[in-house]
C-alpha cells in the first residue's frame, strides 16, 4: 500500500463545511503516527514510502511533494469519504479512525513538538530515513505504557484493542 491512500482517507475525515481544515505539516504528522501505531500492533509498516527526519519532524517526501502548493495553509480535500475507505480495508481504516481520535484534535505544531520530544526523530540525522524497526520499538514501548497505566496486567490482543479504543476516546 502507499501513504497516498492513508493520506486521502484522513484527509476525507475533514469536514470543511463544519470550518475543519488540515495543514501539510498535520498530515506529515499523522501519517507517521499512523505508521508507527500499525508498527507496533501489526508488527509490519502500513505504507511502503519512506517516513524521514526533516527539521519540523518525520515526513513522507511523496506526501509532503504532492501537497506542498498549500504551503502552510490548509489542504482542500481531494477525494470523498467512500472513495478513501474504497482503497483501504475495514482493519486498516479503524487503526487510522483511532489515530486521528488520539492526535486530531492537535495542531499541526502541537504535534511537530510532539514528534521532536520522541526517539524515532531525535535519534535520526535531519534528511534521513527513520527506520521501521526504529519506529516499532518506540511504539511497542508506549503501547506497553499505556497498557500498563491501565493497570490490566497483561491482557489478550482483544481486550489490548478494547483499551487502546478506549484510550484514543480519552486522549
């Protein structure tokens, strides 16, 4: 899969009528939450395209090249909600809905800040490829902080979802 599909479908979740907008700079952001996240559940990457270390955080070139003549303003979505979750399955589309309910309602610098506070970004040189096993084991550990903050033990894959589900309502 590419990150252009994961893009257009959080890009369909904005509702522009209802005054909702997206920057580039958010997008890159999500994107890298989106991969990082399905990383550590799935243990695979998401996407295929290259998440790098660039000075205002982890970016996915091809996203970043196909949107940048927004520049820093809001990115007018380009494909509606049923042609987006058309390209992804059910699964893929609910680690995606957890992520945007977990990081959504942060700005695009909020989550730029974010990023620079976390291993993936602050141990890869500016223009480099963050790695995927770089990026697993971050979000493998703060699964397992999230988990453990939940004070559950260790539960099964279900209810480990069950809380994650939960937590993203929270966050």
């Amino acid at each position: 899969m590419n990150a252009r599909h994961v893009a257009d479908y959080i890009l369909s979740k904005i509702d522009v009528e209802a005054g909702d907008s997206i920057t580039n700079l958010k997008l890159q952001k999500l994107l890298y939450y989106v991969q990082g996240w399905h990383l550590a559940v799935n243990g695979g990457g998401l996407f295929e395209d290259d998440v790098q270390a660039w000075p205002y955080g982890p970016v996915v070139p091809e996203i970043y090249h196909a949107f940048k003549m927004f520049g820093s303003g809001a990115i007018l979505p380009t494909s509606d909600l049923k042609a987006a979750e058309g390209q992804l399955p059910e699964t893929t589309r609910r680690l995606i809905d957890q992520v945007w309910e977990r990081y959504g309602a942060m700005t695009g610098l909020e989550l730029m800040r974010k990023t620079h506070k976390e291993a993936p970004w602050l141990n890869t040189p500016e223009g480099r490829s963050i790695t995927p096993e770089t990026m697993r084991d971050f979000f493998v550990q703060e699964r397992q902080r999230l988990i453990a903050s939940s004070g559950l033990g260790e539960p099964d894959d279900d209810t480990v979802r069950h809380i994650e589900e939960m937590l993203s309502a929270h966050a």
